[in-house]
C-alpha cells in the first residue's frame, strides 16, 4: 500500500528534500501541473524545480508534457506524479534491503569476529590470526566479539519488513463480519 510516508522517503532518497516538496505538491494538485505554478506555490526557481524533476524523472516516478507558451515563445513543462511507478520502486527497495539485510544475518552469523578493547576495528578470525590476534590500529590484544546484539537487531528488522502490511478494515466489513 502506498502511504505519504513511504513516497515521502522514496522522494527524498532520489531528489533530496526539495523532491519531498514537489511531490507532495503535485499529489494534492493532481495532473498535469505547470512547473509555473509549482515554483510560485513553493517558492523556487523553474531552474530548481528542473533539476529535480529530471532525477525523478529517470526514475519514471513523474511524467512531462510540454507545452509552448505562444506569447513567449517557450516551452513550459507540466507534470503528473505517477503512483504505479511509485509502488513499484517502493517493493524493489524494501525486496533489496531485506536481501542485504539476510547477506548481512548470514555474515555475522558464520563469522567470529575480532576486536580490541577501544573497538578500533572489526576483524575476522581469519584476519585476527594473521596478525597474531593483535589489533593493528593500536597493538593491544584482541578478543572475540559478542555480536548477538547486532543479530538481534538485523533480526528485527528483518521481522518488520517481511510482516505482511496491515490493512485498515472498511468498517462496513467489519459490520457484515460481526
Ligand atoms: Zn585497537
């Protein structure tokens, strides 16, 4: 389901806040909106809002239309926010942090990791043994590190993507259904 919120963080990461602005600009005023009135509503530049309408842009999540004003003689763009697009983007990203996030479960799992007592670096048995388990950074001995915490957070995490989305009940169903 797309909330304002999931467009708002999929806005930002493209565009930066300015992205976040327009967007939420062009949801409320619906299609076809002329850069125009966008730069007055928000109070930015034509050259501002280009800039970040072609990131979202490459990313399909707006479309354009132009138009030559007769008067001036140039073109004027409007814009339309795409939500299929939108939902799209938002599924590819949440699929691609929870495989990074089981790559990284994976990792700390089948690894035992190594570090000093200031926590200069994190090293890998491995890596620990080649230097004689003796922290690179500052010379003093390293020991195991616990890294159940770390799992513990990966795991929750992951807990909290792969949930199926809640869906707010109708209340006409919720009647029938009583
Ligand atoms: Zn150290």
């Amino acid at each position: 389901m797309l909330t304002q919120e999931k467009i708002d963080q999929l806005a930002l990461q493209i565009g930066g806040e300015l992205a976040v602005e327009i967007v939420r600009f062009l949801l409320e005023n619906g299609e076809n909106i002329s850069e125009f009135l966008i730069a007055e509503k928000l109070g930015i530049s034509i050259n501002q809002i280009r800039k970040t309408m072609y990131l979202l842009q490459e990313n399909n999540l707006v479309s354009s239309m132009r138009k030559k004003d007769k008067k001036k003689g140039w073109y004027i763009y409007y814009w339309t926010f795409s939500n299929i697009q939108a939902h799209t983007l938002i599924t590819r990203m949440k699929q691609e942090r929870i495989s990074n996030l089981k790559k990284r479960l994976e990792l700390e799992t089948m690894t035992n990791y190594f570090t000093c007592k200031k926590g200069c670096i994190r090293m890998a048995f491995e890596r620990a043994l080649e230097n004689n388990f003796t922290c690179t950074e500052c010379n003093s001995i390293l020991k195991e590190v616990d890294n159940s915490k770390r799992i513990k957070i990966i795991k929750e995490e992951l807990g909290l993507l792969e949930a199926p989305e809640k869906v707010i009940e109708e209340p006409e169903k919720a009647e029938a259904a009583a």
